[in-house]
C-alpha cells in the first residue's frame, strides 16, 4: 500500500508569484483534501475534490485553485503569493464520507519573500 | 465557522504519568469526530473517528471517549511514555458538509 506523498518538501518563492504543490493519493483511495496550517493555528480547509471534481472549499480566496487528475493525484496552486500564505500546506487522501480517516503527506513547507 | 477547542495548548508530564486533554465542538448537527497524532517531522496519523454518542475507543495506552450532546470528546493516555511525544488533532465533522474541521491541537512532551 504506497502512502501519500507531497512535493517539493520546501519551497521558498517571491511575494506575486505563482506556485504547485503536488500530491500522490494513497492507493484505493478516490478523494483529496488540501489544508494550510500557518504557524500556532490547526490545519485549516482548503478544498477537497473527489473524482475530479471540487467537492468543498474552505474560506480561500480564488487564486487557490486545484485540480485532482483520474489516478486522484491532485495540485495545488496558488496565484499572487502573499506573504501570508507562508505555512505548511498538508494534502490528505481518503474514502469520501467524514467517517473514513484522513491520510496525511509530510506536507510542503512554502515560504514567501 | 465551527468552533473546534482543544485545551490545554500544551502539556508536560513525566514518563509513567496518565494524562488526557478535551477538544470541544458544537453540539448540534454532529456527524464525525476525528482524533490525530502528529509527530515532530512526521505527517499526522489517524487514531479514532468516532460516530455515536457514548462511544468508547481504545488503542494500545490510548482511549478516547464522545459526548456529542453536550459537544466534547477526552483523549486519554494511561502511562505515558516519550513516544507519545506529539501534538493530538482533533476534527469535527458536520452533517451535510464532511469535511473535517480541526482544532489547534494539544502539545505533549513526555519527560524520561
């Protein structure tokens, strides 16, 4: 059973650049959700999408966007980086339903100058 | 937005000690409640995703209990040991939307 993996494990970019975060699903597993956890907060929802398609989104501004592709790998991007979007981006692979656990990458830490 | 608490923030004890901490969630329209384990340079690990109020779960040292009337959940530790180092997540999960919304957490550090 492969786990999920996230890439890059870190990233430093620019204030009004663009930036993808990629993630592999675990096996078997049809749906994605992407969380931003900022320094002394909890993990905070980004957007989930399952079979292609978004299925929820949290309190983010448009330019976080994503896509998830037909093997449920999936990206992130974020469009006109702002300094406050430094944090850990955490993608999490699952079962849909919010009874079925969540099963987390390492997470990409992203900074921005 | 849903108000998820996790209480205390931290917590230090020394090995052998029993500790348990809260995470508080609104008592209405409750679907899920999910607990985490999140080690230092590791991704968070499901421990329990609890469904039915009166829920009891156990692994190993560590149980978790559920009251979604009056809207909490206890994590407990029995004996803890320096492995269990790390900060403990929990998610409520509304009906109709599904998605885990988390609290802050609580950091333990288990002293030898």
């Amino acid at each position: 059973e492969t786990g999920v993996t996230q890439s890059p494990t870190h990233l430093i970019k620019t204030r009004g650049q663009q930036v993808t975060l990629r993630c592999s699903s675990q096996s078997g597993h049809n749906t994605v959700s992407w969380y931003q956890q900022a320094l002394g907060q909890g993990p905070q929802f980004i957007f989930q999408y399952y079979r292609e398609e978004e299925n929820g989104r949290g309190n983010f501004p448009p330019r976080f966007s994503g896509l998830q592709f037909p093997n449920y790998s999936s990206e992130l991007n974020v469009n006109a980086l702002e300094l406050d979007d430094s944090a850990l981006y955490l993608c999490a692979s699952s079962h849909l339903g919010g009874d079925s656990p969540l099963h987390f990458g390492n997470g990409t830490r992203l900074t921005v100058t | 937005i849903l108000n998820v608490e996790q209480s205390p923030q931290s917590l230090h004890v020394q090995e052998g000690d029993s500790t348990n901490f809260t995470c508080s969630f609104p008592s209405s329209n409750f679907y899920a409640l999910h607990w985490y384990r999140w080690e230092t340079a590791k991704s968070p690990e499901a421990l329990f995703v609890m469904t039915l109020n009166g829920d009891e779960k156990k692994k190993g040292r560590i149980s978790a209990t559920l009251n979604t009337k009056e809207g909490y959940s206890y994590l407990y530790i029995k004996g803890s040991q320096p492995e269990d180092s790390a900060t403990y997540l929990c998610a409520f999960v509304a009906g109709g939307s599904y998605i885990p919304t988390f609290g802050r957490g609580t950091s333990l550090i288990v002293h030898p």
